[in-house]
C-alpha cells in the first residue's frame, strides 16, 4: 500500500513538475508549450498549442495559424483574447503565439516592428519578419506542417505586422486577418496572391477605420494610419479580384466579399458597427485604449472559416 502510494506521488510529481520541461520542444502532447529560436542575435520566444484532436488523429499534415498580440501585450494575452485555443480543439489545427520584443523581459510591454510603429521593436528596427519566417521553418521540422495552410492573424500593433507580414512573407503565408489594424507599409511589394479577411470598428479611436493621426503615441513618434479603404483597395488590386463588392448588412457587420482573385484568392472586409479598438467576440484586452468587444460578432471562427476555405494554391 505504502510502496503503490509512494509510486502515485513520483507520477503526479513527474507530471506536474517534469513533463513541461522535458516536453517544452518536442510538441508531443496536447497542450500549451514554451519554445524560443535565436534571429538576429535576439532570443525570441513563443507559446505552442496543440490540440487534443492532432494527438489523437495523427494527421499526416496539419494547418498552423500564428496570432499575433497587440502592443503591450504577449502570447498569453492573445491566447487568452482570442480564444483559438479553443477554436484548434475542435478544428485540429496548430496554433502558435510569438511574442514580441520589449524593454522589461520577455513578456512585459511588447510590439511589433509592422512599418512605422510601434515602441521598442519599432525603434530598435527588430527583424520580427525574419523571426517569423525562421519561427515557421523550425515548426516544420517538428510537425507535419501543410506549407499551403500557415495563415496570420493579430490585433493591433499584431494587426500591422500581418499586413507587413503580408506584403514580405506571401512566399509561405496562405492568408491574413488582421483585426483593428492599418496597411503602413510604403512599399509593400508581395510576390504572391494572397487572401485577406479584415475586420474593423467604424468607432475604433486608436486606430481609425478612416486612418489619420495616431492618439497614442507614447514614444514620441507620429504616426499616420491609413484607412481600411486603402487596404482593401490594395489587396484587390494586387489580388485582381473583382473592382465591385459583394455587401451585405448583418447585424453589426457590413461584409464586403471581393471574389475573382488569382489563384482563388478573396478580399472580406467585415466592418463592425459600432465597435470599437478589441476582438470582435472575444475578451478585453489589457492595452490601454481597449475598447470592450462586440461580442455578437465571432471573429475567432469566421477567421478559422475563411482560413480553411483559402489555403494556397
């Protein structure tokens, strides 16, 4: 009896305490999973989610969705806004949540170098489209990764790095959403179609649906945002996709369907009545400026929808 209940008290021991660690990078159970690369001479760190239903099945190839949190923030807090943890579970695809580069650790007051913003990767020109290139070849070689299904999605500073991720990295992406964001970049130049479902708040007054001058600009940088129109009006062209929407009102959303585009590729625009700077569906972030979300509208699965119906061609 003595001898079982001491053999019980090793196993739990092992699997609270151990398993984590010796797990961290072999990706072979379900769960969260802490991992970090060296890119630029910086280490870089992110959280992998596996799901119940890729250990169970096995499949021979599997999407991975990367979410990019907003500035300030880290992959705990885009995890837990999103919810596409919970969306994976149910779908079986992989999600992975980078983290930025900050001026306090590893996981405090982070962002994203997407242009023209935002803080500390910004400032010291951080190579974040290079950390997430490098961070999708070493998830290749741990998972049976589907190099036509790796789709970007984030919220607000998370938001311009998927447009900039867009216009650099459309050689391994399949498509993007960004999510309360701004197409900044001056020269985007992508290489290939690529599909691209927004979602905007017209009252969003951190980063206006009808662009202009940035309100919060706490390190002394002017900002301009562009307006959605601009990034629709891009991604169409660059797409060839047809000049005349598809609308259609719902709700809270005005949806804006561009079809027709090369190799498939669609363009949405989902502009949100009423909403503001947050994640249509999901939990408040902790940035300041945050707006409370319309829980009405769910991004996190209309994402995963479009995300699956446009891998790449």
């Amino acid at each position: 009896m003595i001898k079982n209940l001491c053999l019980f008290i090793v196993l739990v021991f092992s699997l609270l305490f151990i398993s984590p660690t010796l797990y961290a990078e072999d990706l072979v159970t379900p769960g969260y999973h802490d991992g970090s690369l060296t890119h630029d001479g910086l280490v870089r760190t992110y959280k992998v989610y596996i799901p119940t239903l890729y250990v169970v099945q096995k499949p021979q190839s599997v999407a991975l969705v990367i979410v990019l949190h907003g500035r300030g923030s880290n992959a705990k807090n885009a995890a837990q806004i999103t919810g596409f943890s919970l969306k994976a579970n149910t779908e079986g695809f992989i999600v992975v949540y980078p983290n930025g580069t900050g001026w306090i650790g590893k996981e405090l007051l982070l962002s994203w170098n997407s242009g023209n913003c935002c803080g500390y990767a910004f400032g010291h020109d951080v190579d974040d489209v290079g950390f997430i290139r490098a961070l999708i070849e070493k998830l290749e070689k741990k998972l049976p990764i589907d190099p036509k299904r790796i789709y970007v999605t984030g919220i607000s500073n998370g938001a311009m790095m998927a447009y900039r991720l867009g216009c650099e990295l459309s050689d391994r992406i399949a498509a993007i959403g960004p999510v309360s964001g701004a197409l900044n970049i001056k020269d985007c130049k992508p290489s290939h179609p690529l599909s691209v479902i927004i979602f905007h708040g017209m009252n969003d007054d951190h980063i206006f649906y009808r662009g202009g001058k940035s309100l919060n600009m706490k390190d002394g940088r002017e900002r301009v945002d562009t307006p959605v129109s601009y990034a629709v009006s891009f991604w169409v062209k660059h797409n060839q996709c047809s000049a005349a929407p598809q609308s259609e009102e719902k709700g809270r959303i005005i949806k804006d369907l561009y079809t027709g585009g090369l190799s498939g590729t669609e363009v949405i625009l989902n502009s949100i009545k009423g909403g503001g700077h947050a994640w249509p569906g999901g939990k408040k972030m902790r940035n300041i400026g945050a707006d409370d979300p319309v829980h009405a509208v769910p991004a996190t699965d209309m994402l995963w929808e479009f995300f699956k119906n446009h891998p790449k061609q």
